[in-house]
C-alpha cells in the first residue's frame, strides 16, 4: 500500500507527532490552515467513517484541546475527492484557534 498516512504510522516518513496510543495516531498538518492543525488518524487504515471511529477520534480531539490549551476548534472530515479529502485514508482536521 502506497498511503502516505500509513507510511506514517509505520516511521517510514517522518511527521511531528503530537501524541500517539494504541490505535490513533495525531500528528501537525504539514499545510495548516490554522495557528494549530492537528490530523487526527487511526493507525489502521481505513478509507470510510465506521460505526465507531468517528465518536473515538471526536473525544481524542478533546484531548488534544486540553492538551494545546485551545479554547475555540474546529473539527472537520472530508469525505471523497469533491469534499476536498487529499489522503485516502480517514482523517479528522482538528483548527485550533
């Protein structure tokens, strides 16, 4: 598989990561469109919303605010091409401000 979010996952290219458990992985945007953008993942790849992940990788950005200290995010998917998803794999845009 040639995802470069599973390549990721697995170190074979370096990201800066901002904090990683057993099944998600939350790393810098490399293009951020906010003063913080974390990219919230799961580790396995998955090309589609599940019944669960959504829900987990929504509490994980939580986390992440308290984390960071920010008060005012946006969370966002992007699902298919037209919306704007660039990576095939499920991911949650997390726009701290």
């Amino acid at each position: 598989m040639d995802c470069i979010f599973c390549k990721i996952v697995k170190k074979e290219i370096d990201a800066k990561i901002a904090f990683e458990e057993k099944d998600f992985l939350v790393f810098f945007d490399i293009k951020p469109k906010a003063p913080l953008h974390l990219l919230i993942i799961p580790k396995k790849h998955t090309e589609k919303i599940t019944k669960e992940l959504p829900g987990k990788m929504i509490m994980l950005a939580v986390k992440m605010a308290k984390k960071f200290k920010v008060e005012n995010y946006r969370l966002q998917f992007n699902i298919g091409k037209k919306a704007g998803q660039e990576i095939d794999h499920l991911h949650l845009h997390f726009l701290g401000f």
